[in-house]
C-alpha cells in the first residue's frame, strides 16, 4: 500500500476502520504502521516506496524458498517517483516474482 488512499482500503480489509476518527491522539494512523498492526508488513513515511518494499519481501521470500504471493499497490502519482523506477529495475535485474497494481 503506497498512499494515504490505498492505505485507507488496507485499514478496511484489516477491519481497523471501526478505529476512526484518523490521526487524534490514540487513533489509528494514516499510514501503515508496524507497532499498530500485524497485517502492516511494513511503515510508510511518504509515498513511492510500496514497490521497493514490495521487492525487499519477495526477495526475502525467495531465499527462504518459501512461494507466497507479494503485491505492492500504487498509485498513478506516486508511481512518477524515481523511486518507483528504481525498484521496477531491480525487480527485473533480480528476476524476482512479484505483483504490481496501478
């Protein structure tokens, strides 16, 4: 999950959306959070990073031998980001199986 957006859907397939409202004190966070759930495989700061971190757990994934699925989610924005294309290369140069969404 990349953007506040898509993090907003992730939130509601985790069945966190009953936490609202967002960003008080004691409520939940707009990004994923590590220390807020154990759905949240990793935490955002800012956007154009899902595919980089995507890549960091299917390359973990992958020398574990292990064959589970791994997505990255983002957005037409975010996916403008030189990050994004830095991770797509990499992607290909480690030949490692993994989903994108746009």
């Amino acid at each position: 999950w990349d953007s506040v957006e898509q993090t907003y859907a992730h939130k509601v397939l985790t069945r966190r959306w009953s936490s609202i409202p967002l960003r008080p004190k004691n409520g939940i966070s707009v990004a994923t959070s590590r220390l807020e759930s154990e759905y949240d495989s990793f935490g955002v700061g800012h956007g154009c990073n899902s595919i980089s971190a995507g890549l960091g757990l299917a390359v973990a994934r992958d020398l574990r031998g292990n064959r589970e699925r791994v997505v990255a989610v983002i957005d037409n924005v975010t996916m403008t980001a030189g990050q994004a294309y830095e991770a797509m290369s990499n992607a290909v140069y480690l030949d490692s199986n993994m989903i994108v969404i746009l």
